[in-house]
C-alpha cells in the first residue's frame, strides 16, 4: 500500500509499505478514504522532534474510512461499517481510562524516553514519533487500529466527509481547549492562533459555550479574516502587542486565556536565539502574552503542543494572579457521541476548516504548504486516496 513517510527534516514521501494485519484480537483494519495533516505533525515536519522518529514512520492521526477486518474480540463493529479514528490509542482498562482521561492511558504507549523524560508515559497516538508509541499513522491507504471499540467511532453514510473528518481532530481538540479553560456563558476569552484548532476554539466558545466576546489573535492577514467573518475581535499580532492592546480595551483581562499556536510560536530576539542554540526547547512568548491579558483568578489552557523545557516562564505572574493554568492531549473519547450529534444536528459544523482538496498521493506538497501556510484560502487540505476517489462520495 501507500503511506506517507517521514525522511527527514522537511522531507515526505508517498512509499510503498506493507498493508497491515490483525496482530491483536481487538485490532480493526480501516481503508481509508479521507485524511488530513495536523498541525501537529509540522512538529515532525519541521525537525524539532528528530530524535523521536526513524526514516520511514508513517506520519498521520485524523481520517477515515470503511473497516476491512476485525478482530475476534471487536465487539461493536463489523467490517463495512464507515468510521472514524480518533487519533489517541487507549485501552479502557486502566485508572486514567477508567475516569476518562483517555489521553494519559497508562498502557499503549511502551517508550521509556517518555517515562524518562516525564515520569509517566502517556497514551499511544497515531503517527506521532516514538515518543508516544511509534504507531503507524494514517496518511495511507489502510491502518491497523488496536482497541478498536474504544479507538474507532461509528461515522453515518450521509455525513459529508469534510464534516466526518474535522471530528477526527480538530473539533475535539478543540473542545478540549474550550473544557480545559472552563469557558463559561457571557465570558470574555482570547485565542492565541487561528489556525484551523484556534478558529474551532473561537466558533465552539461562542456558539456553544455562550462566550461574550472572542479576540482572535495572530498575525495572518487571511487568517485574522476569517476570525472576523466568524464575529470575533480580530488582534493582529504583527501590528501591536496583544496582551497590551487587550488590557487597553478590556482594563480587567480575560476570563479566560487559550494558548493554540503551538511551541514554534516566537515573538522575541531572546527566544529565537535560545531555540536556536538548543537553549531551550520551547517558547513562552505566547504564554507569557495569555498569562498576562488573563484576569486575576482567571484560566489559562494550552492546548497548542508544548514538549520540552522553556525558559523565563513567568511563574511569579502566573501564582501572585491566582491563575489556572491547564494543558494536556485531547481526550477524544471523553467527547463522544456529544460532538457527533452537535454536527449531526446541525448545531455546529466544522467543515469550514478544510479550504481545498487534494489527492493523497500529493501530501508532500501539501506538508509544505501547510507548513509555510500558503493552503489555498488559508487553513487545511482534505485529501482524498483512490478509494475514496472510486467511491466519489459527497466532500
């Protein structure tokens, strides 16, 4: 079959890889139809996580598809059936699954480095280096899925797939953002990023969760657009410096702060030479910018990737304001099926993340685009295998 194959820094080929097998009772085998790149895998992409990847690693954690085979103990699917694979690999069993904290699944993810370099590991994910697991991702024609009752969710045949597929990632991620910040109806919150996740932030807390208001923050002229068509308060961040700019016109702060640019985010000299001298891994200038436009006894979320060590964290702001500070991986199944009927009812639709369509066999293009932010119309591809093309179904 064909997958997508990280080579290197900036280097992604379409190869030729063994189709997978079951190799455990509650694995399912899916042939994809649709898949995607996260913004998380420019991480991959873009270098910062070399250490934690092999010439090969099939890349990928948001598609869908039709399954092919299950295993003899899969329970709650059959071949046929449309799904799709939620990107965290957990087991259902253990005390984190158990309290719903699928994220932090104490069983799927064998690597030590993670032990090492955090004290715990965390769940298994899709295509996401070795240091959650080395999975195989799903930017390929067919994926091998463990735990497939907890992993996979059941997709209807008349959901068009730009909306299928957004649920894979995007949406619950996040909601997740949305949950860790606690946003409440007639809050006034701030989203750093509006990318395809920091967008979603803004739509779910306004549409669902009742935000007040919503200042969008980045510094992409399209980007910013686009917030400003959704009704939030566009804050270009290459123009004035957000966390003043906000306190000027909001003297209280934010009730609450969300993160969603992730670690590759920096603003100043200082951070820049640090990053690039292995000073540090990652940045907080954004961090600090939430931190300090976020009221006192307010919340702050990260749900943008953060994997290393930062320096001038500023600790004594973020204690002497009483402020909660909350990050961490999706929890995807937590938010099923109640993400699934908002869009099946029609009371939230997260297709407007993808702005163009490609073929499967183009993703090395694609990961440049994305990584350069020059997607056509600004935000995500969808992109499309052969059988999805045989199947021709509605986008």
């Amino acid at each position: 079959m064909k997958a997508a194959q990280w080579m290197g820094t900036k280097s992604v080929k379409i190869g030729e890889v063994p189709k997978p097998t079951i190799t455990a009772p509650k694995d399912a085998i899916v042939q994809v139809t649709h898949c995607c790149i996260c913004g998380s895998d420019l991480h991959m992409y873009g270098g910062e996580m070399n250490m934690a990847m092999q010439k090969g690693d099939i890349l990928g954690h948001e598609a869908i598809g039709y399954i092919e085979e299950v295993g003899p103990e899969v329970q709650n699917f059959k071949a046929g059936e449309r799904v799709i694979i939620l990107p965290v690999i957990a087991c259902g069993e253990c005390f984190y699954c158990q309290n719903q904290q699928y994220s932090l699944c104490d069983t799927t993810n064998p690597s030590q480095d993670m032990a090492n370099l955090y004290g715990h590991r965390l769940s298994g994910i899709f295509g996401y280096s070795h240091l959650t697991g080395g999975y195989p991702g799903d930017q390929a024609e067919f994926c091998r899925v463990p735990n497939a009752d907890l992993v996979l969710l059941k997709c209807p045949e008349d959901m068009p797939a730009k909306k299928a597929l957004a649920l894979a990632d995007v949406t619950d991620t996040a909601w997740h953002g949305v949950e860790l910040a606690e946003v409440r109806e007639g809050d006034v919150i701030g989203v750093w990023g509006c990318g395809p996740i920091g967008l979603s932030i803004q739509k779910l807390s306004k549409e669902i969760r009742g935000a007040q208001k919503v200042y969008a923050v980045d510094k992409d002229p399209q980007r910013l657009k686009i917030a400003e068509s959704f009704g939030m308060i566009p804050v270009d961040a290459s123009k004035v410096t957000p966390d003043e700019y906000i306190l000027s016109v909001e003297p209280c702060g934010l009730d609450r702060g969300i993160e969603a640019s992730g670690f590759r985010s920096t603003d100043s000299a200082t951070h820049k030479i640090m990053r690039a001298t292995g000073l540090e891994g990652d940045s907080t200038d954004t961090v600090s910018e939430v931190i300090k436009a976020t009221r006192k006894c307010g919340n702050v979320a990260l749900i943008g990737d953060f994997f290393f060590n930062t320096n001038m964290f500023p600790i004594g702001m973020l204690m002497e304001k009483t402020i909660t500070l909350r990050g961490g991986q999706l929890m995807a199944q937590k938010y099923y099926p109640f993400l699934l009927d908002l869009v099946k009812e029609g009371k939230y639709d997260p297709s407007f993340v993808f702005t163009n369509v490609d073929d499967f066999e183009n993703i090395p293009q694609e990961y440049d685009m994305q990584f350069h932010q020059t997607v056509p119309q600004g935000l995500k591809s969808i992109m499309v295998t052969p059988y999805g093309r045989q199947l021709d179904q509605p986008l």
